[in-house]
C-alpha cells in the first residue's frame, strides 16, 4: 500500500516537525531494498536512507550528548559516555521509532517484506536515524534539537534516571571482583523465535554458582538483563562477601 500525503502529514506531527522539502523525509523512509528494485536509475546519494542513517547517528550522538551533559552536571566523562550508549543504541531507537509508527511508514523490497522487515530492530532504528538526517538536512541543527530533545524526554524527565542507564554487566563485575577475585561469565542457553525477532537466554556465574537468568531480543541485551537480575536478586549476599 503506497504512502499518502496524509501519511507523511501525520508522520510530521508525531515529530513535531514539518518538512520545508517532503521528499527528504520520503527518502528517509526508503530502505535499501526498495531503492534496488525501484530506484536503480538514481544516483547513489538519492537511492536509499543509508546515507542519512550515517548522518542520523553522528547528530543524535551531538544532541544526546549535549543533554546529558546538562541533565547530569556532575557526571563524569566515563558516566556520560555509558548513559549515551544506553540511549543511543538499537534498542532504544527501535522502541522510538515503533511509538512513532515507523513499521507503517518504511518502504521496503519485495524480499524484506517477506522476512517480517516492519518489524526488524535493526531497520526501524535506521529508519529513525535517517529522518533524524533528513530533518538536520531540511532545516539544521536549530531544527533536530527541539525534535530529540522531545522525542528522549521520557528517558531524562526522572531526576534519578541515570540508574536506568547502568551498565549492569559492569557494575556486577565490580561487586563480584572487589569482593571474590572472581569475574562473572555469560553463557548462552537457548535460542528461539524466528530470524526476524530471535530471543537469547543467558545465564550469568561466578565458577559453578548460577547467579541468574534473562532472556533479550540480542545477545548483549540479555547478558545486560542477567547481570541485573543478579543484582536484583543477591544483593544482601553480594554486598556482604558471601558466597553460596
């Protein structure tokens, strides 16, 4: 089903953005696959949103970083660099771009479409990168911050929230090596779901005691959710230097 005006319309209002020149936001929206079986006669720049996902990643690591550093003051360089890698990251982005109805929106191939690829992390996050481009393309820097800014609110509006951008795996680390010598190890249990929306189970140890398990839509992610039911569930004995 071909993308309407009222489409691209609706799309701009979820961004709170209006394009000067709609056709960015259209190419923005063209996967890869698409522009190979549609858009051959064009010149490489125009064909696809490859090019702008290139863009959009270098913007968003600007203008992320730029509220983290007035949301956090005093945070260190070391912690403003894991919390922008908590934000700016495919989980993150796939998330976004799915509450702003992007799985609608992306133009894709005959093969992608096949494959269930509305719904793949990786190409909707891209997705969003590339109108993040496209939007500092149309209007620049003046333009895109406003957009991020509103689009991440939710993510910086707790006055706490850096806890929700721990890196678990290494704050498990540094309990379990100040305390045993000892460094956790992941391994990988199970592997379900189809190519499209795979999901990992991992488990976490310290030698040959269980620690916890997790499940997540990627390797790292699981290993991320194990290490932090760890923590959830043995703190008293973590934190006492008591080993089961």
């Amino acid at each position: 089903m071909p993308i309407i005006e009222q489409d691209y319309l609706a799309l701009q209002e979820r961004f709170r953005y209006q394009f000067g020149d709609v056709r960015l936001l259209a190419q923005a929206l063209t996967h890869v696959s698409y522009g190979h079986e549609h858009y051959q006669d064009r010149v490489l720049a125009q064909r696809d949103n490859e090019r702008f996902e290139f863009l959009g990643d270098a913007v968003l690591d600007l203008v992320i970083s730029d509220l983290l550093l007035e949301s956090f003051p005093e945070a260190c360089e070391g912690q403003l660099s894991k919390m922008r890698a908590a934000v700016v990251n495919e989980k993150t982005l796939f998330e976004i771009a799915k509450s702003l109805q992007l799985a609608e929106m992306v133009r894709l191939g005959k093969g992608e479409k096949r494959t269930g690829g509305k719904e793949k992390p990786s190409i909707l996050s891209s997705a969003f990168e590339a109108i993040i481009a496209a939007i500092y393309i149309d209007g620049g820097f003046n333009a895109v911050y406003p957009v991020v800014r509103y689009l991440f609110a939710p993510l910086f509006k707790n006055e706490n929230c850096m806890i929700s951008f721990q890196d678990h795996k290494t704050k498990l680390q540094e309990i379990i090596q100040g305390k045993f010598r000892l460094t956790p190890t992941y391994h990988l249990l199970n592997t379900t779901g189809p190519d499209h929306a795979k999901m990992f189970e991992i488990e976490v140890r310290i030698r040959d005691s269980i620690l916890a398990r997790a499940i997540g839509p990627s390797k790292k992610d699981a290993e991320q959710n194990a290490a932090k039911a760890a923590l959830d569930a043995i703190p008293d004995r973590v934190t006492d230097g008591e080993e089961s």
